[in-house]
C-alpha cells in the first residue's frame, strides 16, 4: 500500500490510515509549577519523520490489534490510549472499527508515543465515523494536543497554549533511545529549581540551518541533568551525537536527538550508532515542515 505525506492512503479503496509521528521538544523550559501539582513549560515541539502507523477498517465491534518491532509488551485493552480516545470519541454509540497499530517508537521514551498513537486514533476515526474532534484532548495526555497539529509549534502552559511557529529550514535529525526507563514524574520531581526563565517572548523565523542551530544553542532542556542523574547512559546517548550540529535530550528523556544540515550526515550518524550499540533504538528523520 502506497501513503501519502501525512500517512492517509494513496488508494482511495485501501483501509484508511494515520501515521503518529514522533513529537520532539527541540528545547524544554520549565517556567514553573501550578498549585495541582502541573508543572508550567515553554517548548519548541517539531514532528519527526518516523513514527508509528494506525490503519482503520470498519467493523462492528471495537478492536486493537498491534505488531511492528516495538510491539512487544503493547495492551491492546483499554490501558492503550488508542483504545481510550476511540471510547470517549464513540461517547457510548458503540460504533465498531478494527484498529491495527503497527508499532516503531519505543514507549515512555520523551518523544510522545502513545500521545502520538492517541491523537492519530482521535483524527483517524473522527474521519472514519464522521463526528467531531473532541474540544478536550489533553484528558488523554498533556502532548496529544500538539501531536494533533501540523508544522513547529510552541507549547506552553502544561501543554494546552500551542502557538503555530513559521516552518524551520530543512533540518535532518537522529534519534537515540538507550532503553532506560526514566518515569517522567520522577523526573520533574528531581528538578530543583522549576522556575526558569522561558524563551524570549518572540521566537523568529531562521533564515537557515546555522541561524536554527544559534537558537536553539541558547535554549535548554531543564529536565536533561535530573534524567541523567537516574540513567546515566543518557550522557552516553547525547556523546554520540557528539558530531551534531546540536545534541540534547526531548521531553523528560530518555530519548536524544542531533541535528544535521544533511540527510546524507543524519544517515551517517545513525548507522554509526547503531553499530556501535546494536541494543539501542537509532532512527535518523526529517524534521517535518507541515
């Protein structure tokens, strides 16, 4: 089966599809934290070209299935939010669907797998069953609204203000996972300081790679040093992309990300990496422009 940019079929006839990209957090400021407890962020947040794939093929009942290479360990019951955000979608109608997930991203990696796996449900069967989005998508998870938008976005509040941002240069980058489990409470419980300053108010638009890369160098991923500090091979990870024009860890980790100029430089590193530690997840991908 052929598939378009944005993962729907190029057959109009072939059951219809979604791919949930990988959410990346180019930089991840941490501004601050509510009285609930819900810590305040300021993030540039891009799409990645890899990701997950969610086809849909009507049924009458509900179903998920999963393969792929990370599907091992995957529910297919309501513990997977794909499932979750198809019942609240539903709203009790019970409407069927046969969803088939083929799975690619590791889990709880920084990089918004089930988020991403969520908000394709969301769109993917809002299509096939002809209802609207729900006005409220953060109740399955604080990245499924911007893993439902297009293009570079700023994300701030904890994760509900998205502000769309003008398309980065071409930018290639390689994704490492480790497979160190680092729980992203733990992880914001670890920061000391959880009120730092955010990004300058206007974030501009980049002429090219290098004046991307100056950015970005001026930002920070706050919650980078308390990550390491509880999976050490997290350092390891960003010293081999040591040969990026920038390295640094996305979310709450344990995933990390370089940046190339090049396509022909992202492949390069990958397969460097990936020969060097055949046990970790390596992807290189295009940051997506829309």
């Amino acid at each position: 089966m052929s598939f378009s940019k944005d993962g729907a079929p190029a057959d109009p006839g072939a059951a219809a599809s979604r791919m949930a990209w990988a959410k990346v957090n180019l930089t991840l400021h941490c501004t601050g934290q509510r009285a609930d407890g819900y810590h305040l962020l300021d993030s540039l947040v891009v799409r990645a070209g890899v990701g997950d794939r969610l086809d849909v093929a009507a049924a009458d009942d509900l179903t998920l299935t999963v393969s792929g290479p990370r599907a091992e360990g995957v529910p297919t019951d309501a513990r997977n939010l794909v499932l979750r955000a198809a019942e609240v979608l539903d709203a009790g109608a019970g409407r069927g669907a046969a969803l088939h997930l083929e799975k690619h991203l590791p889990a709880a990696a920084g990089i918004g797998g089930g988020s991403a796996d969520a908000a394709a449900a969301l769109d993917l069967l809002a299509a096939h069953w002809g209802v609207p989005l729900p006005t409220e998508t953060a109740q399955f998870g604080a990245d499924v609204p911007v893993c439902l938008t297009r293009g570079p976005q700023r994300m701030q509040g904890v994760g509900e203000i998205l502000t769309p941002l003008s398309a980065l240069p071409p930018c290639h980058m390689v994704l490492v996972n480790p497979g160190v489990d680092v729980p992203t409470p733990a992880v914001f419980s670890a920061l000391s300081d959880k009120n730092q300053p955010p990004m300058p108010e206007v974030i501009p638009s980049f002429a090219g790679f290098s004046e991307l890369i100056d950015f970005l160098s001026a930002q920070r991923n706050d919650l980078a040093a308390p990550a390491i500090a509880r999976g050490p091979v997290i350092g390891g990870c960003l010293e081999a992309l040591s040969d990026a024009a920038l390295a640094r860890m996305s979310g709450s980790g344990a995933t990390c990300f370089g940046l190339y100029a090049t396509v022909a430089q992202a492949e390069a590193a990958a397969h460097r990496i990936a020969s060097a530690a055949p046990r970790w997840w390596v992807a290189a991908a295009p940051i997506l422009a829309a």
